[in-house]
C-alpha cells in the first residue's frame, strides 16, 4: 500500500485523485481549505497553501508521491489574489516536500501550452490576471527545485464520466485550444499513472484522442518522442 498526498483536493481533479486513490486502498492525504470527509483510507487535512508553515505541517510524513492540483476559482480577482495561490501556493509545497527525509516525487498539474501564445491565454489571462505567467514559473520553480516531477499539461476539462475514450500522452509540445479536451477522471488516472510509471523530471500534454491506436501502449513509454502513447480507458 502506497501514500500519497494531494494539495487541492476539495473539488475538480483533486477530488478525483482522492477518490481513485482510495479506490485502490492506497492512503491519501487530501490537503485542501476544506478539505473531504474522512473516509477509508482518506485522511482529510485542512491547510491553505498560502500558508507555508500550514503546508509544512500537512506534508509532515513519507509521501510516494505529492499532487498539486490547486487552480484560482472565480474570475477577475486581484492579480497578487491570483499569484499567491496559483504560484506561491506551490512553491510552498515544493518547499515543505523538499525537507522531507525522502522527497517523494512531486506531481503538478499544469496547462497546455504555456508558453504558446493563443487566443484562449488571451481570454484566461484577462479573466484571471496573470494566469500564464504563473503557470509558466510554478514548472520554472519545479524543475529548479531538486525534486523528482512530473509535469502534467491538461486542455480543458469537463466532468463527464470519462472512460470510453482512450488519452494519450506526449512531449509537451501543443498550444492551447478549444479542439482537445479530457474528463477529469481520466486526467485523475492519468496523474496516479504518472506518478507510478513517468521518468522522473518529464514533462507531458495529456489529452483525449478518439483517434489513438489500439491496442494501447503504456501511457508513458515514450518520453520526449512525438509518438503519443496511450491508456485505454
């Protein structure tokens, strides 16, 4: 049995981290403002990531792997608001998970493209101050943070059930649009697959593709190739 914790876990991606990871009676520590209900193999920890001592004392113990999944809700908030959560926030994590006597690998989601310009940055960063430059130094602080990461560009997300579509996985090499998209709980299995099976210090866009071959091959068999490979729902 494996111990993970996810930082954002109250909702969205997060919370279906938690509920597949308990699903598979690993324990997971679900680290969130408010976080989920103790269940088996739950172990909820209320913290706000803009508290580093309170991230320090949530990622007390020996984690497999660490998850960020944290994202700004709402629209037009302050751009320092913005910062402090969706930058800050993880640097905090990657601080509190670097003292560890063992630094588990360190898992974040991140977004497609980041450093592409595209007409949906446009609009993210006018609703949400700020947006792309976060995302771009949050990897930045990653891969100069001496942890063993994951990378994990997501498209855009929507909550159906997922499952009949297979997702692939590739080197981080697309610009954001509005063409490709994956279900939340298949990005969830994707993140636990990333966390077992990526090579440490890779970077991947994930997304769904009707059109990927069958059958699979395992999703992260070809880091750095342009060959997507992929996980059958």
């Amino acid at each position: 049995m494996k111990r993970y914790a996810v930082i954002g876990a109250s909702s969205g991606t997060g919370l279906a981290l938690v509920r597949q990871l308990a699903a598979r009676q690993h324990t997971v520590r679900a680290i969130s403002r408010r976080p989920p209900q103790a269940a088996p193999f739950i172990e909820p920890f209320a913290a706000d990531v803009t508290d580093a001592g309170a991230v320090e004392k949530a990622l007390d113990g020996a984690f497999d792997a660490v998850f960020y999944t944290v994202d700004i809700h709402g629209l037009f908030k302050p751009r320092e608001e913005i910062r402090a959560t969706m930058y800050q926030g993880s640097v905090n994590a990657m601080r509190a998970a670097a003292k560890l006597p063992i630094p588990p690998k360190f898992v974040l989601l991140s977004v497609i493209g980041a450093e592409r310009p595209s007409w949906v940055w446009w609009v993210l960063n006018a609703s949400k101050p700020g947006m792309q430059r976060n995302i771009l130094d949050r990897e930045q602080a990653l891969k100069n943070s001496g942890l063993p990461y994951v990378i994990c560009r997501a498209p855009k997300l929507n909550d159906e059930a997922g499952g009949s579509v297979p997702v692939v996985a590739t080197s981080a090499q697309h610009r954001l649009d509005m063409s490709r998209g994956i279900p939340r709980n298949d990005l969830a299995r994707a993140l636990i697959l990333a966390a077992e099976q990526a090579p440490p210090n890779s970077s991947w866009d994930l997304f769904s593709d009707s059109d990927a071959i069958r059958p699979a091959t395992p999703l992260f068999a070809t880091p750095g190739e342009q060959q997507p490979s992929s996980m059958d729902p």
